[in-house]
C-alpha cells in the first residue's frame, strides 16, 4: 500500500503569530502530521530589537497555552513573571491631563499565566514582555533565517514560495504570519488597504529610576499601565512591570531601575506647531530631535502641573542615540525614537475575500492601533483556531481555511474597529466644555463598570 505523503505547510513570520502557529502544529502531530517549515527575513533572532511590553490578556493567553507544549511552557515566567501581589495592579487607569482618574476598569488578582488563560468572562491582561516572550518561543523552532518572502505562485498541486535570495520552496498550504506590511497579503489581496488615521504615535522603551516609578505609581497607584488624556487630541501612555532590572556587579545604575514602555500619541497636523513656532527641525533619523519634539509638545498642550513634569522627565529617559555596547544590546538594529502613522487594516473593509491555499494571520490580515492592546492577542489566537483547522486539512478541499478565515475575519474585524474608534475618539481635541463633558462620561462609566464588576464578582466569584 502507498503510503500518503505529508503535507507540507510554510510559515513566513517568525513573530508572535507564526512561532505560536509552529509550535502548535507539531504538538498536534499525533493528530495529523504536517512537515512545517518557518521563514524569516530577519538575520538571527538578534538581529532587531523587539519591544518592550504588551498585554496578555485571558484570551491571548489561553491561546498561547493551547499552542505551545510544556517545554516552552516552563519558560513563560521568563516572559510573563507572576503578577507581584499588594504591588502590582495589571490593568489600565486613565487619567485626565493633572492626574485625576477619569476611568480604572475593575481588575482581579490572579497568580500566574494559568490563573489569567482560565477568566472566561470579561478582559484581564498581564503585562508580558514581548521581547523574552519572543526569544522564550523561538526555542526549538528550525526557524530559516535571512529569508525574506517575495512572492508566492499557486499552482494546481500547491504553492510555490520565492524569496529575495533567489530560492524557492514548494508547500501545499501557505501561511502568511509576516506583519503590517506582509508582501503576500498584498499579493493575494491587493484591494485591502492600510488605513493611516492621521495620528502620530512616537515610542520609547525606557529604564526608569525607583525616585522616577515612585512618583509615577503616587499619580496612578500602581496600576501597569496608564494613560493620560491632554485637550488636543494628545495623549501618553506608560506600560511597566514593577520588577527591577537585574543589576550587573560594577553597574553604575545604584538604585533599582524598571523597564517601562513609553508613547505619546497627537494628531499629525500638531507636527506643524514646531515647524512655525520654534523653526525647529524634526529629523526622524535623529532620536534626540524627536525626543525634544515630543517634549515641547508636552510643554506647550500641557498644564503646568506635577503630572507635566512627570512626563517631561520620563521622555528625558529616551536614548537619543541608538546603543552601541555590544553585550548590553547585542542587536543590530534598533527602533529608534521616531515618528510613526498609527494605521490599520480593517479585513472585513473588502467585498470578498477569497479562500485558497493561501491564509494570512495576525497582522498581516488585521493590524490594529496599539490602544487597546489587542494586535498580539489575536494573532495568537489567529495561531490557535487556524492549527485546530488545519486538523481537518484534505488534498482537495480548503474547507478548513474557509471555516478559519470565517470566525478570524468576524473577531478581528470588531477589534479593529473597536481600537479604531476609541483611537479616535481620545484624539479628538475639546474645548473648555468639551473636556467638561468628556471628563464627565468617562467617570459615570467607570462608576457603573465598577460596579457592575463587583456586582458581577459577588455572583460569579470562582
Ligand atoms: C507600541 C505598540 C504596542 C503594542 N502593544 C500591544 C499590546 O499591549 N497587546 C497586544 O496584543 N499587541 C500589542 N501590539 C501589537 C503586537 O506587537 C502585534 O500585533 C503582534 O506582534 C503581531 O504579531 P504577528 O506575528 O502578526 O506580527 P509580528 O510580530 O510583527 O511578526 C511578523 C514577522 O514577520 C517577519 N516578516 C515581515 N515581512 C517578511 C517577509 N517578507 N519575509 C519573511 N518574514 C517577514 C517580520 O520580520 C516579523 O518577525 C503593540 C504594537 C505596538 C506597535
């Protein structure tokens, strides 16, 4: 009897998508066996710099729980350490522009990953740091390197994959995991558009000194992350962890420091305030002029107050040059601070989307605005539905991909346009009233979101 030849699956996109995706295929080898190669166009797992912080959340996590098996599960907590009870609060407070909490969605206490992956109600997130999560699930992934994707060709029997190389490989499902800008999203659909909002966003991962996190956790009680709203359409936004960095002998840091993740977002047209006012150039090759950029704005939209000086002396943090000691930032390159359009892609904006071989996940399908924390959940998630699809995987049939693209195109879609509207909505700038009735809404949602919460906490308390 001829044995059935394996199929083969091709991931481009060694990111948060594509590796939860491998690793997800070969724990469930028993069930159906596929030869799965991994493609990345980066050098080496150290050749980019890959961020600070993002939020876990329950589904997120319960996905990736799924996805990955024990071996890498015993390396989570490097990646997502247990939350440090009476000291840690994971969730988001929002504050208004001197520091008054406007909203603080109700939080509970969980000890680790576990805890958070079993919520089944409602969103909580841990703060997870998205540069170890990525090293954690490189481990023991044949990921091929310097392999940047070009094209695909769709062929009866399967797909042909081209790379800038000049190689090419055959597979018989292909799977695009390669980002915002994925070539093969563009490829398959060349109508799906990125839609830029008019928004700038500038980010900065930080290492804040103890006397710095004290302040900042006196003005938002410790929760990770904290937002603050200006009246331009301007806002800030931290992520932290309230572990300290390891400390090195001879380090000359002599106090705790903690990493910390900063952003400040403004409407674009707010980038002309320097160019008249100040006749200061911006050069997004030159972090320090960005960094001041971002300061003078903050000067000139905020009101004199502890919060402004706050802000002012965290993006004083910002590396103005990129870092160049080799044992202490062994990566090439680095995001250095710059001036980025906030964008999405919204996958249900198209009339149709056609099922083939051909799938996308994570961002290359549904790039999403950072606000509300959701891109690296769902593609996570994207990862867990398409493998347990892929267990139904026939020759002849791409049912599995369409059952897939089904429920992927509906989740992702609402969040795109849910961290869409919000985006927008906390970049509109209000007037004196404005800011009266904004200020006003947000604090009788937080009234009754909490307590609905401890209502919902009496009777569902598991
Ligand atoms: C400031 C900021 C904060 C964020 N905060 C959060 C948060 O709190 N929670 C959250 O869930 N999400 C957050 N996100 C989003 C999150 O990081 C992404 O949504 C997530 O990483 C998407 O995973 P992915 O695998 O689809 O893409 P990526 O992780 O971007 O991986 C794509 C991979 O494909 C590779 N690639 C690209 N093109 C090619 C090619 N042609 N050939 C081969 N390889 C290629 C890339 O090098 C990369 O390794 C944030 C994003 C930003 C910018």
């Amino acid at each position: 009897m001829q044995q059935e030849k394996i199929p083969t699956i091709i991931i481009v996109g060694a990111g948060l998508g594509g590796l939860s995706l491998y690793h997800s295929l070969i724990k469930n080898k028993d069930k159906k066996e596929f030869n799965v190669k991994i493609f990345e166009r980066e050098s080496s797992p150290t050749d980019r710099w890959q961020g600070y912080h993002i939020g876990m959340s329950n589904y997120g996590a319960q996905s990736l729980l799924n996805c990955i098996p024990s071996s890498i599960a015993s390396n989570l907590p490097k990646a997502i350490p247990d939350p440090i009870p009476n000291v840690e609060i994971h969730g988001i407070t929002i504050t208004d522009q001197i520091g008054n909490v406007l909203l603080a969605p109700p939080t509970k206490p969980f000890k680790d990953v576990y805890e958070l992956a079993n919520v089944s109600r409602g969103q909580l997130a841990i703060i997870t740091y998205r540069d170890r999560l990525r090293d954690v699930l490189l481990e023991g992934v044949p990921v091929q390197w310097n392999k940047k994707c070009i094209k695909y060709v769709e062929t009866q029997e399967g797909v042909w994959v081209f790379f800038e190389d000049g190689s090419q490989e055959f597979c018989n499902i292909l799977i695009g995991a390669d980002g915002i800008n994925s070539p093969i999203r563009k490829q398959k659909l060349p109508e799906l558009q990125i839609v830029d909002y008019g928004i700038t966003h500038v980010g900065a991962d930080i290492s804040v000194p103890k006397q710095l996190m004290d302040k900042a956790n006196k003005i938002h009680g410790n929760y990770l992350a904290c937002k603050t709203l200006g009246t331009k359409g301007d806002s800030t936004f931290m992520i932290t962890r309230l572990i300290p960095i390891k400390q090195e002998k001879n380090d000359e840091m002599n106090e705790p420091h903690y990493r910390a993740t900063l952003t400040y977002s403004y409407p674009s047209e707010l980038d002309n305030i320097d160019v008249e006012s100040d006749k200061v150039k911006v050069d997004d090759n030159d972090p320090a002029s960005v960094i001041e950029h971002v300061k003078r704005l903050i000067r000139e939209l905020r009101p004199d107050c502890e919060l402004t000086d706050l802000l002012l002396e965290l993006w004083d943090l910002a590396p103005k040059t990129i870092p160049n000691d080799p044992i202490k930032f062994p990566f090439k390159t680095y995001n250095p601070v710059q001036r980025r359009m906030m964008r999405d892609i919204d996958p249900m904006s198209i009339k149709s989307w056609t099922s083939s071989r051909v799938t996308l996940l994570g961002d290359a399908a549904h790039a999403m605005s950072p606000i509300l924390g959701l891109g690296a959940n769902n593609a996570i998630q994207d990862a867990d539905k398409l493998s347990q699809a892929l267990l139904k995987y026939t020759e002849n049939n791409i049912s599995f991909i369409e059952e897939y693209e089904k429920e992927m195109l509906k989740r992702t879609s609402a969040d795109v346009l849910k961290s869409r509207n919000v985006t927008f909505k906390i970049s509109t700038p209000v007037g004196p009233f404005g800011v009266i009735i904004r200020d006003s809404i947000l604090k009788v949602i937080n009234t009754m979101i909490n307590f609905y919460g401890f209502v919902d906490n009496l009777i569902f308390k598991n």
